[in-house]
C-alpha cells in the first residue's frame, strides 16, 4: 500500500514491457503453484503405520493432527495465491491490452506485487515447516 501511494503520489507509469513480463511472471507462478499444491497432496496421501506402544501411538496421532492442520493452511494459501496469480494475470492483460492515463494502473500494479509477495512469504514458511517435519521423519 506504501508503495502504491507513493507512485501515485510520484506519479510512475509503467511501460507495456512491464505488463508484459507481469503477464509471463504471473502466468509461470500458475503452474508452478498447482505443481506445489500437487506436491502437498502427495505429502497429505501418506500413510503412517501406528506404533503397537499406546503412548508413542499418542504421540503420533497428535504430530499427524498438527500436520493435517498445517497441510490444511499451506493448502488453502496456495490456492489463494492461484487466485491472486490469475486475478493479476487478467488486470495485466487488461493493462497491456487497454492503456490507461495516469498512474492508476501502475499503483495497481505495485499493490497486487506486494499483496502476492506477502502471500508468497506466508505460504514459504508453511511449506518450509511441513517439509521440515518430512524430512526429519516427525510425523
């Protein structure tokens, strides 16, 4: 929002290499999602064999509980980052395709870049801590 209001306040605008190289960005950022979110259905699907101790088997059952919660998360960010990619693939297109005057297109520009870089951050972190937790054989 920052950097919104202070290319609006500059008065920035951006070219149409910029919308086109926004258009690519957002459009490999797709598919590479789906690919990810393909990735923690595999990691969801896993199959853990139940310990014959009660106590370990408690343990377990509350690791496979917090991962299923964390699965759960990480899945419905991906899918709003899907979300966010395609809502910004279309704005660029419309930008690319229908000029504006002004800087309204380039404060839109720097709001949805931001929104989605945040968004990204937040699904990393998730990811990190689930992959994490496969590696190291938690769950």
């Amino acid at each position: 929002m920052v950097g919104g209001a202070s290319i609006a306040y500059s008065s920035i605008k951006f070219d149409s290499n910029f919308y086109n190289v926004s258009i690519t960005f957002f459009g490999i950022f797709i598919a590479l999602l789906l690919n990810v979110q393909v990735a923690v259905f595999g990691i969801f699907q896993r199959k853990w064999e139940k310990p014959e101790d009660e106590n370990l088997a408690e343990i377990q059952k509350s690791k496979l509980e917090q991962r299923r919660s964390l699965l759960g998360e990480l899945n419905s960010n991906l899918s709003y980052l899907i979300l966010i990619s395609c809502f910004s693939l279309v704005t660029f297109l419309v930008f690319f395709v229908f000029p504006f005057r002004g800087s309204f297109s380039s404060v839109i520009s720097c709001v949805l870049y931001g929104h989605f870089v945040l968004t990204l951050m937040m699904s990393v972190k998730r990811a990190h801590t689930l992959f994490q937790m496969e590696y190291e054989g938690h769950c």
